[in-house]
C-alpha cells in the first residue's frame, strides 16, 4: 500500500490546514515583446484548505495573495504592474481564489474550479492540482504536506488590459498568464 493510501486510511475526517507563507509562493510568467517569458512571482501569500480524505470532492482551498508582494526582480517594472495600469494595488491589495469544486482526475491530481478574483474582477477557473503530497512531520512536530496547482488566465479577463505597440505590429505584453501556486500546508490542531 503506497503512504498516501496509508494516510488516508489512517483518518477519513477533514482536517483543517494553514498556508505557510515562509515556503510558498505563486508564480508567473507572461510573454514580453512577443519573444521571450518574462517570469515573476507573488512573496506573500496565505491561505487555508480542509481536506476530506473519506470524500476529496468535498476539499475547499482558500489562497490570499499580497499583490504589492510581486517580484520580477526589475524594481522600475514591478512598480509598473503595481500601478494602475496594472494591479492598483493601492484600491485592489490582494488577489483571491475560493474553491467551489474538487474533481478526482486520478490519485493525487486534482481539477480545483473556484472564483479567482483579481483587480475586483472575479472569474471561475480551473486549477489542475497535483497533491496534497503525504503529509510529514517536520522537526518541531507539525504534520506538513503540498501541493502545486497551475491554470492559464487572460490578463485582460481581469481588467488588465494596458498595452503598448512596438514597432513590427506586435505588442509589448501577452495576454496569456501562467500561473503555479506552490503551497506547502501545516496541519491545525482539531477543534475542541
């Protein structure tokens, strides 16, 4: 029997389990001047999931992301998506996703369709998860687990729509956003 089939049989009850900001992250990449991946990613970031090993369709997620957190590692750039023309993060400081539905698509691989918000705007979509990975007990005692999650948006979904021409008809910024979340989760203790 594999250790994920043995955690799961060890208990069928949700548990409740925390983000750690300190070892996840969501990334990006989007196409620059139609020629290369301009890649860049969100530091701070927390959230929650409940995972229902007996009935995994019943698992919820909720991801909260700082969007002033952004890191291209090009400062004049990442004030630049910090701006209006991009994420406002000054009226919009963060970008949110809530589950709505969990698919089995095999052991271990998820489809997790949800409202992901960005910029005020919120849009279902779709997630493909792998995980959450056996959970581990760290040195200090916490159980631990992760999982990746990744979809593709189009910015402009979102009201992110600012662009520029460049010579040769193409345009500065792709519509198309990857996006991978690494989460690495601590279980809660259970509720009295």
């Amino acid at each position: 029997m594999s250790t994920a089939a043995n955690a799961a049989t060890q208990s069928t009850k949700p548990t409740q389990w925390q983000i750690d900001p300190a070892h996840s992250a969501a990334h990006f990449s989007v196409r620059h001047l139609m020629i290369s991946n301009v890649r860049g990613e969100f530091t701070k970031l927390s959230g929650s999931a409940v995972l229902n090993p007996a009935d995994p369709s019943k698992s919820t997620v909720e991801v909260i992301i700082q969007a002033a957190s952004i890191n291209t590692r090009e400062p004049q750039r990442d004030e630049h998506l910090r701006s209006a023309d991009f994420l406002d993060v000054a009226n919009y400081p963060t970008i949110t996703f809530k589950s709505k539905r969990n698919e089995a698509v095999e052991l271990e691989y998820f489809k997790l369709t949800g409202d992901l918000t960005i910029r005020g705007v919120t849009k279902e979509v779709t997630l493909d998860v792998e995980g959450p990975t056996p959970p581990v007990k760290d040195p200090w005692g916490n159980v631990r687990a992760g999982a990746t999650a990744s979809t593709k948006i189009n910015r402009k979904d979102f009201g992110l729509v600012w662009n520029a021409l460049v010579e040769g008809g193409g345009v500065m910024v792709g519509d198309e956003v990857k996006i991978t979340i690494e989460a690495e989760l601590i279980q809660q203790a259970p509720s009295a």
